[in-house]
C-alpha cells in the first residue's frame, strides 16, 4: 500500500510562500513560486516519507503506554477475594461469554 503524501492547497501556498521568505532571508536569493514548488515537491517525495514513518514509530509507542496503563487501571478495578470465597477462574468467565 504505497501512497504519496498530499498537501492541500491552501498549505502548499503557505508553505510555498514559507519558503521563498526563507530563502530571502536566509541566502539573499529569490526564487520564484515554480522553483519553490518543485522544491517542496522534491522534499515530500524524499523526506516525507522518512518523517512520516518516525511520526508512526513515535504513535506506535504512545498507544503501547496507553495500553499497558490501561492494563493496569483494568487490574487495579478488580475485587479482592478472600479465602472463604474463591475467585472463579478467569477462563470459565470469559467462555461464558
């Protein structure tokens, strides 16, 4: 499942305008909206794809410390259970269902 990184259009004018300002400020050059384009064009295709990946990696590791807290606000909700009453197996729960 391969699928290119989209920008509206209304963020790519931004981004194009961004751009053309950094470059004036930054090297003294101006470089028209084409040029600006084609370069952010050139910058998503080659490097979106990079960040796009770290920003998943970077999820993926926030859900799993969600989960595990969930697992652990799951655990901290059960009953105690004394001696005098046995807890029922959890697997017969669970097939019941």
């Amino acid at each position: 499942m391969k699928k290119e990184i989209e920008i509206q259009k209304e963020k790519k004018l931004k981004l194009i305008s961004g751009l053309k300002s950094w470059f004036l400020d930054n090297r003294d050059e101006e470089i028209g909206d084409l040029q600006a384009e084609l370069l952010i064009d050139f910058l998503t295709e080659r490097v979106g794809a990079e960040i796009y990946n770290q920003a998943l990696d970077d999820s993926l590791y926030w859900f799993k410390g969600r989960l595990s807290d969930l697992e652990i606000d799951y655990y901290s909700l059960e009953k105690k259970y004394d001696d005098r009453h046995p807890r029922p197996d959890r697997k017969t729960i669970t097939q019941s269902l």
